[in-house]
C-alpha cells in the first residue's frame, strides 16, 4: 500500500471520530474528501465533485417536492388527521397495542419521510393513548422509534431516490422490487419490540401521564377524512402508476406537486402562505439531505482519488459472498456510533455501490441492503435526533429506549443478511 493510502486511512479514522463527536456532518466530510485529493495532489477533483453534485436533477427534484410536500401537510395539519383517523380503533387493545402503534407509525413514515418529523407528528398521539393503555413511557417511545422505517416506501426518499438514479430505474419501480423487504423488517421489528417489551413488563404501567404534558389530539376536535387523506395523495399516484393505471404514471415530483394541490384546494389554506411553506420545505431539503449528498459525494472522491475504493472493491471482491456482509455491517456500526445512518449509507453507496457488477451483486440489491442496515443501526443508537426527540415526548433517557431496540434491530439485522434481498 502507498504512502497516500495509509494517510487516507488516517484521515477516514478522523472523520469517524468527528462525526461521532456530533461536528456538522456536511463540514466534517467534504474537509475530509477535500484533504484526501489534496495529498493525491488533485484538489480541483474534490471542488468537481462538489459541483457536480449539486445539479443532480433526479435527487433535486424528488427531494425537495417531497420535502416541501411535507412541510406543507404539517403546516395544515392534514399529517395529524391522518393519525387521528388511523388510531380510532386502538384504544381497547391491550399488549398489541404494541406492534399496532410501531406498525402504524412505518405507515405514517411512508407519507412523511423523516424520521424525525414522523416521530414528532405520531408521537403527540400514539405515545399518550400508548400510556393511557398501561404502557410505560419508555415502551411508548420505544415502539414509536421502532416504526419509524417506513420512509422507504417514499419515492422522494433521498436513498430510493439516489439508487434507483444508480440502477438506471424509477425511485417507484426501485421501491416495489424492494417492497416485501421493507415489509418483512418492519413487521420483525413490530414483533421484536413487543417481545422485548412483554419481558421488561412495559405493558404493566400505571396509566398515569406523569409529567408529560403531550397534546394527544394535536389540537384536532374533530377528524376531516378528506385532510387525512392528503399526506397519502402521491403514494397513491405513484402507486397506481407503476402498478395498475399505467395512464398516470408520472414522476416523483408531479405526484407530489399534486398532491400539494389537492392539500392546497381541500384545506383552503392562504395560497401565499401554503407556497411559502412549501418552497421553505423544499429548501431545507435542499440544504438538509441534498447538504449531506453532496459533502458524501467529495468525501467518496477523495476515496476513489487515493486509491481507498479500489482496495475496499477488491477486499469485497475476495469476501465472495461476504461482501454484502461486509457492507451492511460497516454501515450499521457507523449508523450507531454516529447517530445517523445518511453519511456512510451515502458515502457507501457512492463509491462502492456503482461497481456492485464486480461483487457479483445488482446496484439494487446492494444499495438497498446499505441502506436498510445503516436505518436499522440509527434506531440503536443513543445519539439519533429521532431517539433525542423521542426520548424528550416520552420524558426518559435515550439509554432507556435503545435497551429496548437494540435487540430487535441487531436481530432484524441479520434478518435482513440473511433471508432476504
């Protein structure tokens, strides 16, 4: 090995020490990809790459509608019908109130496409009813952070969006190739919490809201179904598009715009105001995910200019069968110790996946697995926004609710590496 790749591995030992002391994500890697070209004596390719990256049309327009879509369903408060309207019938389930409300909140995920924004959206209600159904508070939020995996069934989801654009195929056609994936860990998930839960006795709680002081209606006296069902309005177009009513298929972006049409006409909201909110959704996905994309992508070409993706590629090569592995849970461990599963699942599947050919596996496959065990590693990690914030509705510790997912998703894991995909 060359003197440039050893000071390259110096540097990536940096970057994960920098990530996981919580220093901006998008600061800490395009410093890091900017330095590798450096000491491979091509700087410019670092400050290529960057703007390369930011006119990658399919990830703009995806992301940002669906970003500002989302910004717009919450500004309405159509997300908090739809949870409304969903949880109506949970109140006398006892235990399987459980799985219910995890299950649930993957089905909102899928409408809106944070981990974060969902959890925050469910949250007000489910974490409540959870409790006043004699679940702790610990296994109320625990069971919401355990749901929220289903923003891969979102089309305008920056990791669909981005290996589809790889694969040369639609973010919906993407999905549906993957769907019984993302169904079966889910569903592994729901379960495993439920068990976990059912020996830690956290269905034996006192009913009693403590000190949480959680608006469990989200200030909606009474449901609009037709609210309810706009945050669903896309996934539905793009659905039936690429399944069943081939006349409107349509992309990521159009869906979405109709989508915020619908909302716009339905909720008679102030048109100057619903624009607003939309264009400043998308903008924070601009600077947000996009953000993250692109400081992944200088950091990936600093990678490929010292020579660091060649050698990872043939140590892949040489696993055989193991290479899958070896990416997944490569991911998984940088999702835990960092708290997010976007840096290494972006920087991964930018300079890896692409020569997935090579390791006798499909781009498809290949990102999706780095993409699913690097969300799976976020939900075990005590440093997560969404774990934070979940931590702070529930009013217990983020230790408190990772001991409860840690198990589930560890072995969702290796569901995943094992039988799936």
């Amino acid at each position: 090995m060359s003197l440039t790749f050893w000071a390259a591995m110096v540097i990536i030992a940096l970057t994960v020490v920098a990530l996981v002391k919580r220093y901006e994500t998008r600061l800490v890697l395009c410093i890091a990809g900017l330095l590798m070209c450096l000491i491979s004596l091509d700087p410019m390719a670092a400050y290529n790459q960057f703007a390369k990256s930011m006119t990658t049309g399919n990830l703009i327009q995806s992301i940002c509608s669906a970003m500002g879509f989302a910004f717009l369903v919450s500004y309405t408060k159509c997300d908090i019908h739809l949870v409304q309207l969903l949880t109506r019938p949970m109140k006398t389930l006892g235990l399987m109130i459980i799985p219910c409300c995890t299950i649930l909140t993957a089905v909102i995920n899928a409408a809106i496409p944070s981990a974060a924004g969902c959890a925050a959206a469910v949250g007000a209600t489910l974490i409540p009813l959870m409790i006043r159904s004699g679940i702790t508070p610990a296994g109320a939020g625990a069971a919401i952070l355990a749901g929220t995996y289903g923003s891969n069934f979102n089309p305008g989801g920056a990791h669909p969006v981005m290996i589809s654009g790889m694969a040369g195929i639609e973010p919906m056609e993407f999905i549906i190739e993957h769907a019984s994936t993302y169904a079966v860990l889910s569903l592994c998930g729901a379960l495993l919490i439920t068990v976990v839960e059912f020996f830690l006795k956290d269905h034996k709680g006192s009913g009693q809201m403590g000190d949480i002081q959680t608006d469990a209606t989200g200030g909606i006296q009474k449901v609009n179904i037709i609210y309810a069902i706009a945050p669903m309005v896309p996934l539905a177009i793009l659905l039936l598009g690429n399944t069943y009513v081939p006349a409107i298929k349509m992309g990521v972006a159009q869906a979405m715009m109709i989508g915020v049409t619908y909302t716009m006409i339905v909720t008679r909201v102030n048109p100057q105001e619903a624009f607003k909110t939309f264009f400043s959704g998308a903008g924070k996905g601009y600077g947000d995910v996009l953000g993250i994309i692109i400081a992944a992508g200088v950091f990936a070409c600093g990678l490929r200019e010292t020579g660091v993706v060649d050698a990872l590629i043939e140590a892949l090569k040489s696993a055989g069968d193991y290479a899958r592995i070896g990416g997944a849970m490569g991911t998984f461990a940088m999702a835990v110790l960092t708290g997010s599963g976007d840096a290494a699942t972006f920087a991964f599947n930018e300079a890896v996946t692409p020569h997935a050919a090579a390791l006798g596996m499909t781009i498809s496959d290949l990102g999706n697995t780095v993409m699913c065990a690097a969300q799976l590693g976020r939900t075990t990690s005590p440093i997560a926004g969404v774990v934070i914030l979940i931590a702070g509705m529930s009013r217990v510790s983020p230790i408190d609710l990772v001991k409860r997912t840690c198990v589930p998703m560890v072995i969702t894991w290796f569901v995943l590496i094992l039988f799936l995909d």
